[in-house]
C-alpha cells in the first residue's frame, strides 16, 4: 500500500517555474514507478511524466518534453516535478501516481496506475 500527497501548486504567469513535490508513505516506495498527470477542467487526464524505481527511466509527454523534468529522492520518499517556461494551456489539477512496476507501454494510460493523490491545482496566468 503506497498513499502519495502532492503539494506545490500554485499561480504562476506565464514563463514562470513551480516545482511540484509527491511525498510517498509506505517502505515500499523506493521500489515503485512514479508519475505525475494533469486534468484541466471539462478534459480527461492526460499523462504528463513517468520515472522508475531508480530514477533510471524517465519519460515524458510531448507536450512538456524540455520544459518539465521529474525526478525523486528515495530517501526523502518524494517525487518531484519541476515545471519551467509555463504556458497557460499547462492549467490543471496535477496528480501523482504510483505502480509497483514502470513500462514505457503503459505508462500513459490513468487506469495501469495503482495509486493516487488528491491532486494540487496549477494555474497560470497569460
């Protein structure tokens, strides 16, 4: 059992930089994938990045490919998402995510993962 809570939302303008943190409980944590999603109003959550167990594999989607890095800190139990030249379009509630297993396959798809956080609102300003 893994329980995540996101923090680090905000408003931001656009261009601006927001780190997002996942804190895990569980002794488990530093053997599972992590991700972060998104989910703007009226849409359907959308993948935004994924890193496995060891920080090793990471992946991103398209849409913030060069301006968004995930990482973690297994000893802190944390996963970060650092958010840089933010566009207005990136508006949503961030989710963070976790799976016991990471593949490139699937992790994109909401449903493979196997536990979530509340989410934290992001919002920013043109």
């Amino acid at each position: 059992q893994v329980q995540v809570v996101e923090s680090g939302g905000g408003m931001v303008q656009a261009g601006g930089s927001l780190r997002l943190s996942c804190a895990a409980s569980g002794r488990t944590f530093s053997s599972y994938a992590m991700g972060w999603f998104r989910q703007a109003p009226g849409k359907e959550r959308e993948f935004v990045a994924a890193i496995s167990w060891s920080g090793g594999h990471t992946t991103y989607a398209d849409s913030v490919k060069g301006r968004f890095t995930i990482s973690r800190d297994n000893a802190k139990n944390t996963v970060y998402l650092q958010m840089s030249s933010l566009k207005p379009e990136d508006t949503a509630v961030y989710y963070c995510a976790a799976h016991p297993v990471f593949s490139y396959q699937a992790v994109s798809d909401p449903s493979w993962w196997d536990y979530w956080g509340q989410g934290t609102q992001v919002t920013v300003s043109s």
